[in-house]
C-alpha cells in the first residue's frame, strides 16, 4: 500500500478538534472518511481549507475526483461565507478542469450551511449526508453472507450500473464498475460482501471497511429484481456481527431519503451532518 502524502501547510490545518459540537464518534468518522479518500487516491492536490483527490483513469467519477473541506472556521458574516465559498468555487474549478463535474464536499455542518447559498447561486445542487453510528444491540450473525473478490463483484456492479444508466456506453459502465479496485487501498480491512436470492444470483451487496477500530459500511445496494424481499436487510445483519469488535461503525446516509430510516431502525443513530455541492 502506497504511504500517504506528507500534510501540506493547507491540509495540515485540518483539525476536527475544530469543530466546537462534534462528538469524537463523529470526529472520528470523518477522521476515517478522509484518511480513507487519501489512501486510495492515485493524486492528492492541497485546496484552500482541504485537499482534492483525482483518478484519470476514472474521469466521470464523482467519488474520485472531488474536493474535500473542512472541519475549519466557521465565517461570522455572510460576506466571510462568500469570500469563503468563492475561494473553494475557484479551486474547484482550477483543479478539476479536465472533468465534466464539479463536486466540493464540506465535511462540517455550520460551514457546509453557511457556505450553501452562494453554492446554490452559482449553479450547484445542494445534498445534506447524515453520518450515522451504529448504538443498537450486535446482531447474532446467523445470516449468511459471502466475501466476494473484485472479479466476483465487477460483473455484478455492470448489472446494478447498467441498470440505473441504460443508455450509457459500456466504457462508461465498466469504468464505474472498476473503479471499486482502488477502495482496496483505503483501509486495512476492506471487504466486498453480498447475499444471495435462491437462485444464486447476488441479491444485495455492500462494502466493509475496517481500519484502527473504526468500521464504516458502505455501498448498500439491492439489486432491481430483489428489492422488497428483505435481502438488505439480511446483509445489514451480518455486516454489524462481521464488524462487532470495532470500537465505532458508522455510515453515511442521505438526510432527505428513505434509507436513513431503515439504517434507524437497525440502530444507527445520527452523529453530525456534512454536505456535497455538485454541478454537472
């Protein structure tokens, strides 16, 4: 595994202990969130108030070309929080020039909210993430869940990739399917587990990754032809009993969608709130 990047100046700064009301669950969380980012990252570029990640070999992917701000101070006045956001708006615009996108995640709630308006003015889409921990009773692990290798799951994110984006082309869909190779950088356990239906086929699928008693579940997916029979579920389960030791486990979940909901009533409970600016 590649060593990660010395801290620049910039991304030095970077210090959770910033955040006045953070928990140190959820300091912790986006501690792993962004060491996770660094590692796994071919190409690390230090941006005012955080860093961005770039993989050219996988150019129309979000999740691998961003930027990445925050935990820092929060502006006082609304013309420091335009200052603030034109100075990430203009390195994002500098540092993923050779993309079709451009994502900037703000991993702090009162930043990410004082930051939004001048987001929203400048064209970009406005997601809230709820970071979750998981505070309910372990799970027995009786379900049955399978380690899959990167060979066994690249044909089965084709499927789940064709089937959300029909029309795209198959250089597309495939470059969306490997780029789940460069995750196995990102921690010191990282898994690819699925469920099965009856008939053999990979019903519902997620990722696993463990790192210095951290734990973070990742990519829920349940396939179109499975949804609705409980396979979700079922992998849920045997992940939290595969994960049991970890001092925290976590996820991260949309604030505005459904499946907050089902991960509450598996017992995750919310720790904080970060935020994405995405414009395509």
């Amino acid at each position: 595994m590649p060593a990660d990047p010395a801290p620049s100046p910039d991304t030095a700064d970077l210090d959770t202990a910033d955040l006045d009301t953070a928990t140190p669950d959820l300091a912790r969380a986006v501690d792993f969130q962004h060491a996770f980012a660094r590692r796994r990252t071919p190409r690390e570029v230090a941006v005012p108030g955080g860093f961005a990640v770039l993989d050219d070999r996988y150019p129309g992917s979000h999740d691998d070309n961003k930027l990445i701000a925050g935990p820092g101070p929060v502006p006082e006045t609304p013309q420091e929080a335009r200052d603030a956001a034109e100075r990430l708006l203009r390195a994002a615009d500098e540092v993923l020039a050779q993309r079709e996108h451009r994502l900037v995640c703000v991993d702090d709630d009162r930043l990410g909210t004082a930051l939004a308006p001048a987001f929203l003015a400048a064209g970009y889409e406005h997601e809230t993430n709820l970071i979750m921990a998981f505070r309910g009773a372990t799970p027995s692990g009786s379900v049955v869940a399978e380690r899959l290798s990167p060979a066994e799951l690249l044909p089965v994110l084709r499927r789940d990739w064709r089937h959300t984006l029909p029309q795209a082309p198959d250089e597309v869909i495939d470059g969306l399917a490997r780029r789940v190779e460069g995750r196995l950088r990102g921690a010191d356990a990282v898994g690819f587990w699925g469920v099965r239906a009856p008939g053999g086929e990979i019903a519902a699928r997620a990722d696993l990754y463990e790192h210095e008693g951290v734990a973070q579940i990742e990519s829920l997916f349940t396939g179109a032809d499975h949804r609705g029979e409980g396979h979700a579920r079922a992998l849920m389960t045997a992940l939290l009993a595969q994960a049991a030791q970890a001092e925290l486990i976590f996820l991260v979940a949309d604030a505005a969608d459904w499946p907050k909901d089902f991960y509450a009533g598996l017992g995750f409970e919310e720790l904080g709130r970060t935020h994405a600016f995405l414009r395509t």
